[in-house]
C-alpha cells in the first residue's frame, strides 16, 4: 500500500499538461497535398514513348593467348625453382630443432610460400580447361602441351611439398 501511494504523484505528474511541450494537435496547413520544393505538382504524363529493346549481348569468349600462358608457367616455374631451394634449406636448417623454435617457424613459413607459388601451376591449368576456351582452342596442340606441362608442374609442386612437411615433421 506505501508503495502505492509513492507512485501515485508521479503517476498524476505524468499527466500533467503545463509546460512549453510541442502540441500533437492538427495545425493550419497539414492537410494540404505536399509537392516537391513547394512548387506546383507535375502533370501527369499521358503518354507513352516506345523504347526500343538492346539487342542481347553476345557470350562472352575468353580470349587466351597462349604464347602469353607459356611465359607465365616458365617464370612461374623459375620462381618455384628458386623459392624450393630456400624451403629445401629452410627445413635443413630445422632439422633437430623441436616444434615452435624459431628455425621451425621459418621453414614453415618457407614451405607456405612454396605453396603460393606452386599455386600459379594451378592457375594456369584453370585457364586452359575445357569448359573456359573456345573450341578452337581447345583443341590446338599448343594448348594441350601447356595444359599437360602445368599439370605435370603442379604435381611435381605437390609431391616436392608434401616431402619436405615430412621431412620437417621428422
């Protein structure tokens, strides 16, 4: 009952209507249309204007140069050369030192970037599939050359990759 009668004023205060409170009642000029900028509303549109339909585009036809495809999987393979010589030290360096030294980390870290660099292989194979090329080109003998010498370089990657995470797990 005290509680009751603690609430009550601040019940009653709560309905009280003095005060510099905005009014919710209607006010002169809310009930005309509104128009943009205060201006006149547009007039209708009656007519209609035929648009002419865009011609469907045509499929898009990757174009794939394979001279260019060549030069990236050779320099591709040199930089994956290269960067296994320095895994190939980089887990010589490790052996005998345990899992978290410092030598560890570094040939992990190497091995990861032989990984992204073996990933170029990948790649190139993907341009090459059948499903992105042009018939044509599909079945040009440069094409199938290159597509079998990436594949061929990406599983040498795996193999040489797979190698050195054992001999570091070792």
């Amino acid at each position: 009952m005290r509680h009751v009668l603690i609430c009550l004023p601040l019940l009653l205060a709560a309905c009280a209507s003095g005060g510099d409170w905005p009014s919710l009642a209607h006010r002169p000029g809310e009930d005309v249309a509104q128009t943009p900028c205060g201006g006149d509303a547009a007039p209708a549109v009656t007519e209609t204007v035929p648009v002419a339909k865009a011609p469907p585009l045509p499929p898009a036809v990757p174009v794939i140069d394979v001279a260019v495809l060549g030069a990236e999987l050779d320099a591709a393979k040199a930089a994956w050369r290269t960067q296994l010589g320095v895994a190939n030290a980089a887990v010589d360096s490790a052996q005998g030192y345990g899992e978290g030294s410092e030598r560890w980390g570094t040939a992990h870290l190497e091995l990861s970037r032989l990984g992204q660099t073996g990933a170029k292989f990948a790649d190139i194979g993907d341009k090459l599939r059948a499903d992105t090329l042009p018939d044509d080109a599909m079945t040009s003998t440069p094409a199938s050359v290159l597509r079998a010498n990436a594949a061929s370089a990406y599983d040498a990657h795996l193999a040489a990759l797979d190698a050195l995470r054992q001999r570091l797990a070792r």
